[in-house]
C-alpha cells in the first residue's frame, strides 16, 4: 500500500479501506510570569507550574502533536536565552501559556525573533473570584489575560501581527478545549505543507489558463516539494502487476463502491467487468508509484496515443485515486496542483477536501451543483458511493469507470487557492450547506450546495473575488481555521459572505 498507511479502517457503511498515519507536527509551549512575584507569595511559583502543566495535559489527551516543554520565562535575560531553543526544536506552532501577569521583557524579543506561529493562551483557573474571600494572590492565581493587551501592542511594535489568543478558563471549558484543538490540527497542515511531496505529471488541460502555476513558487508561497513525474513510471507498474494482487483490490472496490444500473444518462452503463478489471489494475500501479516516489499527493493530467497503454493507465486512475484521497493522499486531476494544494489543506485538517467546481444551477429550489468527474475523497461520502461505467469521459480522452457520490449532508467548506497578476497566492473561502436531495446519475460528484443570502447573490461575490474554477471541498464550517492558515502562510485571504 501507499506511504505511511495504517491498519485499515471500518468506513461508515461497513466497507474497509486504508488510511494513513495521522501527522504528528511539533508545538512548543513556554509560560509567561513576573519573577518578583515568586519570592512576594510563597506557592505562587508552584502552583504557576501546575497550571502549565494541565495546558499540557490538555494538548497532550489530544494525541496529536509532539509536545515541547520550555517551562518558565519571566524576565527578559530568560527571553534572549530561549529564542535560541525555541529555533533549533523544528516547530510547527508555540503556545505561549499567559500564567499571571508577565512584562513584555518575557515577550518581546521572542515575537521579533521567531517566525513559527504563537498563539497566546490565556486559561484562568477559576471561572470567578470568590470576591468575599478574595486576595491579591488569588488575583495573581488568575491574572491570565492580564499581559493579553501588552504583548499584543509590543507585537505590533515588533513589526509583527497580534498574535492569535484563546480566552477561557482552564477547566471545564469546552469552548477553550475546542480551540486548543483546533491550532493543534493548523500545526498538522503547516508541518505537512513544509514537508509534503507533491506529484506532477503532464500539465493543466491547455485551454484552462487559470491552473497553471510555477512549482518553484508553490515551494515559496507553502512549502512543499513539487516532484516531477513521467506518465511512463505508471503505466509500467501496471505492466508488472500481478492477478494476485488485481484480485485484491478488485475485492476491496466492490466492498466499498455500489454498482447500480443505468437510469437516464445514455453514456453510462452498469460496471463493465474489463472496467472493474483496468481500474484495479491502474489503482495498484497508482499505490505502488506513490511509494515508490515517496509522495503525499499527486496533480496529473496525460494523454497517450489511440489504444496505448499510456492513454489507457492515465485515463483510469479514477477510482485508485479515489481511495488515495480517502486514504489521505490528495489526487487531483487536469494537473492542478494549487487546488492538490487546498485539498492537502483540507484532508491534514480532518475535513475531507474533494475536488470540485460549480455544476449547474437549480433556481427552482435555490441551490447549485458542486462536484467534478474523476477522483473524490470517499471518506467524506454520503452513503455508498457509486461506480458506473462511462461510454466517454466528457472533454478529455478515454472510457471507463466513473466514480459518483455525494459529500455528507451538513456543513461545507470551500477553498479556492488563484494566483494574482503579480505573482502571489490567494485564498478564497465559502461555507455553505450539502442539502438531502436527488444528483445526476453521471458517474461523477454532485452535491447539493446552497449558500447564503441566496445561490445568484453567493455566485456573484464568489466569482467577484478571481478564484480559480476548481476548488477543494470539505465538510464542517471551517473558513476561519483555514483563513488563520492562509496569514501564518502570509497569503492574502478572502471569506465569502
């Protein structure tokens, strides 16, 4: 199987398919505090300590994050000493737990120096002061947001943004757990942008000028390395791939897929056995070159001459890459690696991340089409999804199998990631809602997408904004996460209302 993959996982409908390891990013956490404190209140520093110690343990129940403990930082030659740490551990994101008040000598030098994201972690211990008891210590035992607007302007004094903050209180905050969680799983996405590996074969379809990109500024603006591929390094694992191993993962296709009769579209056809047949084949070769490359992701689009391997390997990576995707590799077609991009964003923060564009209107009941032909991420389907044959793939060359499903009913996410005029990345985000209803039975994805104030309306400022017509798409209301993404990743964002 593919790099990194797991035990296999029981889906939803009772179907078995692989995933892959989970990311484990690194994030640092230090303290904040004033050392004069610590000899005026005796207990102070302790218990200071053991507040830092329950954030810890908080991020450490998450199970999703290597953690590093830089202790306490409470004046300024102790600030100077840790930048030095703070770079050599590799990070991904810091904590920087507010544990009483703490003078911006603790801070100051530490937001200049460092350019890993730092969020500001202000947890009170108690939800109030028992003012009937209360005392300076018990004040200083909850100072939490006390420094909040200290750093924040030493930050911008710094040359640098404020820094994001999650208020609450240390124990029984839902609210606070769930952000901690969040910044837990923004630390997955930007370890795995600066790490990842991300195929590319071919080039976009050539009429489709707004997906062509220059993968040096892909590296620059996100991280990754974009790996050159040749089309040939597929279709000659296909050639060597044995009945054995087709068998298996024709058996695993139809534990997954349904393969219902035709209804209305003349081009498709109940699953042809020679397609079941080309689409394993083509999905072994597909798992063995990505581990053989070494990759996370992969854009592709190649044709071959007439009847040639090459075109029919290149045409029928569908349902392979469907599983990749569910699986948590993303694999895109027509050779978009900005949108392989977003959906790498998308799947790293456990939202799924399908490849899509706009399909048709429906004015009557206020809602468009959101889907695609080609691979899908199965793992956010709703229901079983669908193989059908497809006498032709529409625009582009070859038969063969096509995959159809809808995204879970519920919240959506969109992400759009163009290219400006002078060079830079820019994200545009949309949450909407995956509606119950009927889709085309055309062997690809649709779902039912409406958007708020109304379908004309959202379309206008959506395409107001200059995304690109592809787009990943995710399930849950995720566009502020994403946006945080876009400012740590310094690239200019757009949330469309």
């Amino acid at each position: 199987m593919a790099k990194e993959l797991l035990n296999e996982v029981v889906s939803e409908n009772g179907a078995v398919y692989a995933k892959r390891k989970k990311t484990r990013p690194r994030i640092g956490v230090f303290g904040v505090g004033y050392f004069k404190y610590w000899s005026q209140f005796e207990g102070l520093l302790d218990d200071m300590m053991q507040k830092q110690a329950v954030l810890i343990q908080k991020i450490e129940a998450l199970d999703s994050a290597e953690i590093v403990d830089f202790g306490l930082v409470d004046d300024a030659t102790k600030a100077y000493e840790m930048v030095p740490k703070l770079q050599a551990a590799n990070l991904d994101l810091i904590f920087c737990d507010m544990l009483t008040y703490a003078t911006s000598s603790t801070f100051g030098v530490i937001i200049k120096s460092i350019d890993v994201p730092i969020v500001l972690v202000a947890l009170q211990p108690d939800k109030a002061m028992d003012y009937s008891r209360a005392s300076t210590y018990m004040q200083l035992y909850n100072d939490d947001i006390c420094s909040l607007p200290e750093f924040a302007g030493v930050a911008v004094r710094m040359g640098k943004k404020v820094p994001d903050t999650i208020i609450g209180t240390l124990h029984d905050d839902p609210a606070a757990d769930a952000e901690i969680e969040t910044y837990c799983r923004i630390a997955a996405v930007l370890h795995d942008l600066k790490t990842s590996r991300i195929g590319h074969i071919g080039h976009p379809i050539e009429a489709m000028l707004d997906m062509h990109s220059d993968s040096t500024m892909l590296t620059a603006h996100f991280g990754p390395h974009i790996v050159q591929c040749e089309a040939h390094e597929i279709v000659s694992q296909y050639q060597k791939a044995t009945e054995q191993e087709i068998d298996a993962v024709k058996e695993r296709i139809l534990s997954y897929f349904d393969t219902p009769d035709p209804v209305s579209d003349p081009i498709s056809e109940k699953l042809r056995d020679s397609d079941l047949y080309i689409a394993a084949r083509a999905a072994v070769a597909l798992e063995k070159f990505i581990q053989v490359k070494k990759l996370d992701g992969l854009a592709y689009y190649y044709d071959g001459p007439d009847d040639s391997d090459t075109r029919v390997v290149m045409s029928n990576l569908i349902i392979g890459n469907s599983l990749l995707q569910g699986a948590g590799f993303p694999m895109c077609g027509e050779s978009d690696l900005k949108t392989c991009i977003a959906m790498l964003i998308m799947e790293r923060l456990g939202i799924g991340g399908s490849f899509a564009e706009f399909h048709p209107v429906d004015f009557k009941e206020d809602f468009v089409l959101v889907g695609h032909d080609g691979p899908h991420n199965i793992a956010i389907a709703d229901g079983q999804p669908v193989l059908r044959s497809l006498k032709k793939y529409h625009g582009k060359p070859g038969f063969g199998a096509g995959v159809e499903f809808k995204i879970k009913q519920g919240p959506i996410t969109m992400l759009s990631i163009s290219s400006t005029f002078d060079g830079k990345m820019k994200f545009v985000i949309a949450e909407g809602e995956s509606l119950e209803g009927p889709i085309p039975p055309t062997g690809n994805t649709n779902t039912r997408g409406f958007f708020k104030p109304d379908v004309r309306t959202f379309l206008k400022r959506w395409i107001k904004e200059g995304p690109t017509h592809h787009f990943a798409l995710g399930v849950g209301h995720h566009a502020e996460t994403i946006q945080k993404i876009a400012d740590y990743l310094k690239i200019e964002s757009v949330i469309v209302r």
